[in-house]
C-alpha cells in the first residue's frame, strides 16, 4: 500500500544538538507542528530534540482509522530509543494524549524525567462513542486554544475507531500511574476545554515520584504548546532538565 501523503508542516521533528535529548510526543489529532514551537526552542539551547508524528496522524483521516494505540505506544518508544543512541540522558515531554504515551513509556525505560502539558486520562466530550462505530466519523471544533493569531494542523473529522484508541490509552495509562517514580513537572491550565484539570492532580496524587511539581497555566487552553504560556513552559522546562541532570551527575 502506497503510504499517505503527509501534511507540510505536520512532518517529525529531529533537531541534533548535546548530550541531553528531549522527546516531545504531540496529542490525538495533533501533529509535531504543534510542538515545533517548542522543539526549535529547546534545540536552540542546545538540547537534542526529536517530536515523531505519530501513526495516523498528520496525514488523512482513512489512515488515523487503522491506526492502533499500541502503534502511538511503540512510536514513542522508537522515538527514545533514537535519542538514547547518541545522548546520556532522555527527558520526554507529551501533551495531551502524548502526555500518556510518555507516562506508558515511563514505566518501561529509565527516563530522566517526565513533562506532561494537560496530560489526557479522559476526555468526556468522546465519551458518547465508546464501542460505537456508527457515525463512521466525528465532526471536530476548533482546537482549544486561548491564543486567536495561531493554528493548529488538524484533521476537520476524526474516526469513532480512532476515539475508541484514545479511550483506550487513556485507560490504559491510568492503571500504570502507580508503577512511575522518575520525577515529573506537570504542566496544567485550569481552563481547559478538552481534558479535565483534574487529570492532571490525578496523575500528581498516583505517581510514586519522590520530585513531583505542578505548573498552572493560567493563560492558555488545552494546546498549550501552541498558546500564551508557550514560553513559560520552555522556560520553566529547562529549569526542571537541567536540575535533573545536575542532580543525576551528582549521584553519579
């Protein structure tokens, strides 16, 4: 099968740079555009930055239909391990749904630190087409975002089996909260239209992280990546890695 097309601007993101990489997972529906942002500024200080497109994502709503969790799971995976071949230590950053994808990945491989930006347990507004396949496709609003001179490259629809893929990772993930001890910076904005707040003190309450800190963003939405707190996550990002790395050659 010919593979699809992908969007400009939707394409993965690898930036080389030092020793310390940083993985950055977009959301469902989303695309790396929507972290390039980020990427290019972390790169910028030096970091090695690689933001992969997930399966199904960033190319035509027949393809996102196919795709499986299991395959967004093994694309960060693949996504780390890239990164692990050339630098010492990996920090990995997921917003929304990719917030989850670096939660999964957490408690597999011995990440530096985990950043979640309004990481997704749940979305209640999909909740209505669990186990439905009927309609075939969901019409989609406007990204959530705050911020009304940037766009983010989505799909205008998305497919119910793709929804019931998020539903399930969602899922997933929450039953592994418990099993993460690497330390974490949550990113939340208290107004957010697509993922509950409380996703975010969820995952702060169940983690068995010992360094553990929440963030609000009170000037963004949902896709916070791409809104008025951009910078400040950038900013308070880098704090958070390089205390880390500090602390890790201390120890080491």
């Amino acid at each position: 099968m010919k593979a699809a097309m992908v969007i400009p601007g939707a394409e993965s993101l690898f930036l080389p740079g030092n020793s310390i990489g940083i993985l950055i997972c977009h959301g469902f529906n989303g695309t790396p555009q929507s972290v390039r942002y980020l990427g290019e500024k972390f790169a910028a200080k030096g970091f090695t930055v690689f933001a992969p497109r997930l399966a199904g994502h960033g190319t035509n709503e027949g393809e996102m239909e196919t795709s499986h969790y299991q395959e967004w799971i093994q694309d960060v995976e693949m996504a780390y391990a890239k990164l692990k071949r050339t630098c010492t230590k990996v920090f990995a950053i997921g917003q929304s749904m990719g917030g989850a994808l670096v939660l999964d990945l957490a408690t597999k491989v011995a990440c530096d630190g985990i950043l979640t930006i309004n990481a997704a347990l749940q979305v209640p507004e999909y909740e209505i087409y669990r186990n439905q396949l009927v309609p075939r496709f969901i019409p989609e609003g406007k990204p959530d975002i705050k911020d009304d001179t940037t766009k983010e490259v989505t799909y205008d629809q998305v497919p119910s089996k793709a929804i019931n893929q998020l539903l399930d990772i969602m899922e997933h993930t929450s039953q592994l909260l418990k099993n993460i001890t690497c330390p974490i910076l949550l990113f939340h904005s208290p107004e957010d239209h697509v993922v509950p707040d409380l996703c975010s003190y969820q995952i702060y309450e169940t983690v068995m992280s010992s360094d553990k800190e929440m963030v609000p963003l009170e000037n963004s939405y949902h896709v916070a990546s791409l809104d008025h707190d951009k910078d400040h996550i950038i900013e308070r990002s880098c704090q958070f890695i390089q205390k880390q790395s500090k602390r890790a050659t201390i120890a080491s």
